[in-house]
C-alpha cells in the first residue's frame, strides 16, 4: 500500500496513519515491514499488537513501571499497533489507548494503527486523532483474504 511505503521512505509529513479492512488480507505484514525499514533508517520504532501491549501494560502496573512503559510509548519516534479491537474493550483499554495516542498526536510522532473495525466504530478521540486531515491518511485495505484463497 502506497501510505505505508510513503511512511517507510520518509515520503510523506503525515505522521498518522490508519488502515482498516478485514481478516487476513496483510495488514500485519505492512506493519512489520513499515518497522523494519523505519529501524533501517535509523528512526526508533516499536511494533506492538494491541491485545500484547495491553497486557504488559496492565502487568506494568502491578509492578509500578506502568509510568515508565506510557512514557515510553508517548516518546518513540514511531509506534506502530497492530490489531486494534481484539483486544477486551474496556474502559481501562479505551483510556490507555487514547492516552497514548493523544500524547503521539500532540507532538506529531509518527503512529501506525490498524484494525478490522470500520474507522466509524473507533472510539471517537480516536477517529478524530486518525482524520485529522492535517497529520493524519487513512486507508482502506480492500485485499483478499490470503488465508483462505479468498474465499
């Protein structure tokens, strides 16, 4: 997809990027690839899946360090999330990823979302964050899916 190559060759001053679509059809592929030639460039990016970070989070903060991971997660140059909405939606996962991705947002740090859902089923500091037509693309990923043939 154009927005992600754009992303990895520094082609582009919009930082945020949303893609969505359904199962299957390469969106974590796009995502690994965007972090690996964003490294290769010499930017720090961390690749999470949501569900994953969630839980390290929530770990976090059984052992005090939860300030130090949201600090983190704030600061990286890029942040890239896969698999938004499989995780448990609560009010805990919807605050802790507003959060972070408000604080990205503010200073304009480059962040990658994607998820199943359609972008009008984002929470709404979300889908404000990733419309913003100003940092923000976002694109619909209309590919097969790879897994079954697409069947």
């Amino acid at each position: 997809m154009s927005a992600f190559k754009a992303l990895s060759y520094g082609d582009t001053k919009k930082p945020f990027l949303l893609c969505y679509g359904g199962v299957g059809n390469g969106k974590t592929h796009l995502c690994q690839a965007l972090t690996i030639a964003l490294n290769q460039r010499g930017i720090d990016a961390y690749y999470y899946r949501v569900p994953d970070l969630l839980k390290t989070l929530r770990a976090a903060i059984d052992t005090h360090d939860s300030d130090s991971w949201m600090k983190s997660l704030a600061n990286v140059q890029a942040l890239v999330l896969d698999d938004f909405g499989l995780e448990a939606q609560t009010l805990w996962s919807t605050a802790t990823l507003e959060d972070i991705i408000d604080a990205r947002w503010q200073e304009k740090r480059i962040t990658v979302m994607t998820t199943n859902k359609n972008i009008t089923d984002l929470p709404a500091r979300l889908q404000s964050r990733f419309s913003d037509t100003e940092l923000s693309v976002y694109v619909l990923n209309k590919g097969m899916d790879y897994r079954t043939g697409g069947k």
